[in-house]
C-alpha cells in the first residue's frame, strides 16, 4: 500500500498558526517592543529581562563570553548595559531567548537541531567580522540578525515537521536546500522566515536579511550592504561546513555582487576565514549554548 502523497501546506494559514501558538516566548516580545520605543531605557530593560529567571543565566553567560571581550566579569544586567550599551544587550537578550526553538533535537539524517544553531552563531561571528573589516558601525547590530537569519528554518522543523523530514530527505540529494523546499513546499524558508519576522514586529533590517540573505541583488537599496554581509558570512561559514549546511553551491552572481556592495576582494575572504577558529574558540559558550540544555 502507498503512502498518501503530502498536500502542499498554505503559507498563510502556516502564518497564523505559528503566530496564533505564539512561538516566541513572551519575554522577546516584550524585549521587541522595548527596543521600538524611544523613551525606553536601562531600567525598562533589566525589569523586562529579570523577569526570566533562564534568559537572565543565557544573557550572562552570553555577555561574558570572550566573544566581547569585556576588560571584567559583568554579574548583573545593568552592568552589562552600561558596558555594551542599550543596543547591544537588547540584540544579545533577543538572541538568547530564542536558543530554546533550536533545542528539543529531533534529528533527521545527518540534520541537527543544534547543528543549525551552530551555524546561525557562526554566521554571526563571521558577519561581525566582516562588517569590522568594512568599518561599517553595525557589528553588534549584525550579530543578533545573524542569529535569526534561517529562521524559517526551524518554523518549518516545528510547523510542517512531515513535510520538513521530506525536505531533509531531498536535502541529502540536491545541492540546495532552497530547490527541495520550493519543490514540497511551494516556499522556501527565506519567506515563510520574512512573513514570520513581520507578524513578530521584528525590525525592518531583520526582515530583509532573513528574506534576501541567499539574494542580496533583491534587498532594499538602504539594506545592500547589510544584506550582502549576511550573505558573504553565510557563503563562508557553509564553505567550512561548519553546523548545518542549507546550501552547496555558491551563486557567482549574487556572491560577487555582495563582494561589489562592500568593496572587498576575495583574497580579503581569506583572511576572514584565517581569523575564524580564534574567534570560534572565543565564543565557544555561545555556540555550546543550546548544547547545554
């Protein structure tokens, strides 16, 4: 007897139901709405935090990693803010509530639950890098997006998990993971991600890197260069295989209009990834954090 074929899901009705559940714990909605508001500020932030007892212990064990290399141990929020500023720990707070979709492993093939937040926290560390390199003033600011960049990624794991195992089992034989979604979804996981990140109210640059981060010729003209960071750190971090590799096969077209948009060469790729391995060991908290669990 065979198996009855799988129906294409409704991107919409994917949509609601994730929203309708409320995937995102209550306190990253508050932290998102802390960072809309202009007259919010340290005192807002550390009542908000202090209310999850788990996110207080992630954010800590975050901010101390050697990955910001801080000059002394930080034991309290308020101190943190006052030595990363507002900004930084509201994107590290918003980072680390969110480690908890990618546990609960339910391995399929050779994927992993935390093999993607492996490659989400390096793709992070990569983009910093990069943005370092270009002197452009958002390193912290592309950290936090890197981490959320395959969002979509663990909805459909969690929403569509059948057809998620059908996907995966494509995955093993085609290049891209992009092709085997499109082919059992109709969608790939760069839109259902951007329509999530918009239901959340996430900010407009999240958004656009989660939708264009394998397309940096598609973004915004005002998000090219942050898009084509997301990009170069993605291309690179799949290259060295680190965690879960969605895609196999680099796109000439959109990798070399990334390279344009920053001004950097590929020898300048390089010496990023010379620099890699040190910097992994600095934020090997970070990257062991859903691990730990």
């Amino acid at each position: 007897m065979q198996a009855t074929p799988l129906v294409r899901p409704n991107m919409a009705a994917t949509i609601r139901k994730i929203t309708s559940i409320s995937t995102l714990p209550h306190v990253t909605l508050e932290i998102l709405k802390l960072g809309n508001n202009s007259s919010s500020g340290a005192k807002d932030m550390e009542k908000i935090i202090q209310t999850d007892a788990a996110l207080t212990s992630k954010l800590m064990k975050m901010v101390n990693s050697a990955h910001f290399s801080l000059r002394e141990p930080v034991l309290n929020i308020r101190k943190a803010i006052v030595f990363l500023g507002f900004k930084v720990v509201k994107d590290i707070a918003l980072a680390a509530s969110v480690c908890d979709l990618f546990s609960n492993d339910v391995p399929i093939g050779s994927y992993r639950r935390t093999d993607l937040w492996r490659h989400s926290v390096c793709v992070a560390i990569a983009a910093k890098l990069i943005a370092q390199k270009t002197k452009l003033n958002i390193q912290d600011q592309v950290f936090s997006t890197g981490i959320l960049h395959d969002l979509g990624i663990i909805m459909i794991d969690q929403y569509l998990h059948s057809h998620f195992i059908k996907i995966m089992e494509k995955h093993e034989t085609t290049q891209n993971l992009g092709e085997a979604e499109k082919e059992i979804l109709g969608f790939t996981h760069t839109q259902l991600g951007a329509e999530v990140a918009t239901t959340w109210k996430l900010p407009e640059e999240f958004l656009t890197v989660i939708e264009n981060h394998h397309s940096p010729i598609k973004a915004k003209e005002k998000y090219r260069k942050f898009v084509s960071i997301m990009h170069i750190a993605d291309v690179i971090i799949n290259g060295q295989k680190v965690g879960f590799v969605a895609e196999r096969l680099i796109d000439a077209q959109q990798f070399n209009f990334a390279l344009t948009q920053l001004n950097f060469r590929k020898k300048d790729i390089g010496i990023i990834v010379a620099e890699l391995p040190h910097e992994f060991e600095k934020a090997k908290d970070l990257i062991e954090l859903v691990e730990d669990k």
